[in-house]
C-alpha cells in the first residue's frame, strides 16, 4: 500500500491514494483545459499506468469547462470520475458535465460512497484487464 500523498496547487488541494485521487478545488477556481493539465500531470507522475479514479469533492463553489471531460477522458488510466456534493443545484450541474467523460461518470453525496465505488471500480477493472 502506498503512502498518501499530498499536492497544492493555485486551484485546488489533491490527495493522492492507491487507487483513488481525492481533489478539492478552491473557492471560485475555474477548472480548464490550461490548468487540467497540471492536474494531469500530478496524476501521471503519481499513477503511471496504475488504474485510478477522481474523486471531486465539491465543498465550495467553483466552475468547471466542460471541455475539461473532453481532455481527461484521455488519460487512459483514469477509468472514473465521481462527483461528490450534496445540494440539488450542484448534483444537476454534475450531471451535465458527466455528459462529456467518455468514461465511468457517478454523482454522488458522500465521500465514503465515491471511495467505495472507486475502489469497486478499480476492481473490477482489475479483474477483467488480468
């Protein structure tokens, strides 16, 4: 098992476990292919080709391109995201957004809910991929 591993950006807060990456974006932040590539390449250097999911914990109001699903549904090893809130308002927003992943998409209300389908997901893909 790896250690958990902690980042910092200008944008949002990232913390790094096996098989999941828990990010928490900054009050007002813009989410944008410009700064989703340093999101990446947090993930690339973390994950290398080891399957993983994003975890968005939504705790503050922020705004996300859509075009930023476009870009991440080509990190070939991310095989998830799941959104994470609990206001109507943000899980209809999210809902939207998961339009554009080509990927595994969930919202969802609890942190412990998305870890565990994260860790379903990994699975899973773990099995079919050995």
């Amino acid at each position: 098992m790896r250690e958990i591993v902690y980042k910092n950006t200008d944008f949002a807060e990232f913390f790094l476990f096996e098989h999941y990456v828990i990010a928490q974006l900054k009050e007002g932040a813009l989410l944008e292919p410009k700064n989703n590539k340093q999101t990446i390449k947090i993930v690339e250097e973390h994950y290398a080709s080891e399957p993983f999911v994003y975890i968005a914990n939504r705790n503050f109001a922020y705004n996300v391109s859509p075009m930023t699903y476009l870009q991440s549904s080509e990190i070939e090893n991310l095989i998830g995201i799941c959104i994470v809130t609990q206001t109507e308002i943000s899980q209809n927003t999210a809902h939207f957004e998961g339009r554009f992943f080509k990927k595994e998409f969930l919202v969802i209300g609890t942190i412990e809910e998305g870890i565990n389908w994260a860790m379903d997901l990994v699975s899973s893909y773990k099995n079919k991929n050995d």
